[in-house]
C-alpha cells in the first residue's frame, strides 16, 4: 500500500457537552493519549470486526470512542491494568475511595510514597497521581516508585462520577491482562481489528520517553512491533499504528498505508507557544 500524500490537522480535543457526560471516555489523564485523533481513525475503520486488540492501552481514548463489544486490552504495566480491573469491576469501591481525598501537596505526598497491598487502593492511588501529577506524567525511578512532582491545585477536578461509571459499563466485555504487545499481536486472527500506540523511540534515541515503567521501548522492539504488526495484516487483521513522523520509523511499515496526522499541541497554557505536532498513522490490511 502507498503513502498517503496528505496532512490532516487535528485540533486540541473539545470540551465535553451536557449530552456527551455519561459517555464512556478515559479515566485517567495519561501521557501520549489519542482522544484528538478519534475523528481521524474512524472513517479508515472497518466497520464490523470479530475482536478489538489494543497492546499499549494507556489512557483507552480509542477503546472508549469505538465502544466495542468484544475487546481485548493489555499492557506491560500491571497497576495500569488493575486499575481497569477495578473500574470494571468495583466502580463503587473506586469512586468511594477517590471522594475521600483532597487535592493538596500534602495529600499528594502521602499517597505518592506508599504503594497500598489491596488492589482497589491501588487503582485509586494511580488514577489520584495521573490527575494531580506534573502534565499527568506516569514515571517511576530505578527502583519503581513514582517520582513525579505535585502540579498544584489548579481547581482541578479528581474524577468524575458519571465518567468512571460509564467507563465501567463500557468494560464489561472486556478481556484485561498484562503482557506484552508481541502475545497480544500474535492472537490477533481474521477479522480482528488492532489499534497499537507505542512509546515513540526512533532510531537515534534509544533513551527514548519511559511512558510506563523503567524499562525501555527500544528501537529493536519498534522493529519487532512492525513485523508483527505486518504478520497480523497477514492474517486477515485490521492494523493500526500510531508512531513517530521519521523517516526511519516510515521504513518500518512499507506494506502499510501511510497517512500523516498533525495537531496543535495542548500542552501549553499559552496559545501563542503552542506548535504543531505530526505523527504517522499506519493502516495495514490484508
């Protein structure tokens, strides 16, 4: 399949309307997230498939925006995992113990330097630091502790408990587990539709950004990635790939369908300082 020679520019993402507050969307504010991309993806969607496989769920915007029936969601990260887990199946223990905290340095401290045993404390834990840490950074140090500093009040919301409990509706036919991108690929089968966000190592920075733990998303697992990711397009599956705009990462996926999506990056508080961010998306079918 060729290039695509086209740009699509993708705005920060809209804020919600009063009939969109009990959609399923992300409950947790994650680095990398693909909620501006949804109006992109949807039309080179197919519109039925058996499975939908997402290897790298971070923050889920994609799963939420499609909605589907039958979902499989992994992660190497297993607090991540959990905390899905615990959203599908405890959304009332979780919402309880997030009313419960307050949004302040001291607070954020507290639960920061203690990892609780019980899995339902340490949903609440990730989900509380994802949304009062440092641009929602999840990092951790050599010896897996979270090291992000508190990005202040900000009148921010924690959680809202319309969001989580649709989250939760949505789940419900859900398979969740942690594993690496490599198994859950290799399952995809016929019919299957795959959407895959990595960390964005390229070829010259092999100290790339350590979205989820300390270990790291190296230029030889981007390299596996897209032949598995081609293997599973073999195979009669749907595959999608978000990665880095290079050339080198553009080499990777020949047999792909290659589009380049741009956006306004949200990240500054400053209109004026805000650039614009591409990224390649991969479209692979049989």
């Amino acid at each position: 399949m060729g290039t695509v020679q086209r740009s699509l520019n993708v705005g920060c993402s809209p804020k919600r309307s009063v009939d969109d507050e009990t959609r399923p969307e992300p409950f947790l504010k994650w680095p990398g997230g693909k909620r501006w991309l949804w109006g992109t993806l949807q039309p080179l969607l197919p519109a039925r498939f058996s499975r939908y496989f997402e290897p790298f769920l971070g923050g889920g915007a994609i799963f939420f925006a499609l909605r589907p029936k039958r979902a499989i969601l992994s992660d190497i990260n297993p607090d991540l995992i959990n905390a899905y887990t615990q959203i599908r199946d405890n959304v009332d223990g979780v919402i309880m113990g997030l009313s419960r905290l307050a949004i302040d340095r001291r607070t954020y401290h507290r639960i920061r330097a203690k990892v609780p045993a019980d899995d339902t404390d340490k949903a609440i834990r990730l989900i509380y630091l994802s949304k009062t840490a440092f641009n929602g950074m999840y990092r951790v140090n050599r010896q897996g502790m979270f090291n992000v500093p508190f990005a202040g009040q900000q009148h921010r919301k924690l959680f809202d408990a319309a969001t989580i409990k649709a989250a939760s509706r949505c789940l419900q036919g859900s398979q969740l587990c942690v594993r690496s991108f490599a198994d859950s690929l290799a399952s995809a089968k016929n019919g299957d539709l795959v959407y895959c966000d990595p960390p964005y190592t390229v070829l010259h920075d092999n100290n790339g950004f350590l979205r989820y733990n300390e270990n790291l998303f190296s230029w030889a697992d981007q390299k596996r990635l897209a032949e598995m990711a081609e293997a599973a397009a073999d195979r009669g599956a749907c595959v999608v790939v978000s990665n880095a705009r290079t050339g080198h990462v553009r080499a990777l996926y020949r047999g792909f369908q290659a589009l380049t999506v741009s956006r306004t990056s949200c990240v500054s508080a400053h209109t004026d300082s805000r650039r614009k961010v591409s990224e390649f998306l991969f479209v692979g079918r049989e």
